[in-house]
C-alpha cells in the first residue's frame, strides 16, 4: 500500500491529509475534518482537477476577471491558461457571462465581475 500526503483546497481551514493508496484508488482517508476532504482527496489522487481563475482584456482595454464555471483536469491547466491569455471581449460585461464557450470541454470561461 501507499501513502500520499495532502492538503484538502476545498475551504481555507486547508486539512493536512493522509491518503491510503491500493491499486491506484484511495482506499483510507485520514486527517479530514469533513466529508468534503475524503471526497476531495480520493478524486485528487486519480483524476485531480481545478477551477482556472484569470483575467481576459476587454477591448475597452479595462481587465475581465473570469473564471472556469467548473474545474478542468489539471493537466489541461495551462491549455486554458493559453486560450485565456490571447482572449479579448467585449464590454458591457455582466458576471456570469461567457467570455469563452466551451474552453475545456463542456466547461464555459465566465466573468466574475461587472465591466464599467
Ligand atoms: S477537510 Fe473539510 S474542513 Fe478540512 S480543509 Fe477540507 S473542506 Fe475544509
């Protein structure tokens, strides 16, 4: 068996956490004060994923903060870092609008602010 140490990124208390590894799936989690840190530490150990935060220009030229409205594999991670970085938009922009349709996958790049 293998052991893998964590810290859970699902809510700022940030639990240092002990994961049991059989055949490539978590089989113990240890160390979580949460359910939600079980739940994270045996998908992170497989198929690790993470919501991608940035900014987009505007052509306006004032700066778009965004975010993916789901999280992506972390390996596609900076494939989406490239998109966001050569992405202008439009203004006015409302939060929740989307900035790119389908970045990754069926995950959409939304506006977490307002435009002026
Ligand atoms: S295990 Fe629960 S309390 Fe601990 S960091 Fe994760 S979400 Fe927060």
């Amino acid at each position: 068996m293998e052991q893998r140490e964590l810290t859970c990124i699902e809510c700022p208390r940030g639990c240092s956490l002990v994961v049991t590894m059989e055949n490539g799936v978590a089989v113990d989690v240890k160390g979580n004060f949460c359910p939600r840190g079980k739940k994270y530490a045996e998908k992170e150990v497989v198929s690790p994923e993470r919501v991608v935060t940035s900014t987009v220009r505007a052509k306006n030229g004032s700066m778009i903060s965004v975010k993916t409205n789901k999280p992506v594999k972390k390996s596609h991670v900076f494939d989406v870092m490239d998109k966001i970085k050569v992405a202008t938009c439009e203004t006015p922009i409302k939060i929740g609008d989307i900035i790119i349709k389908n970045i990754d996958g069926d995950a959409d790049l939304v506006a977490t602010c307002n435009s002026d």
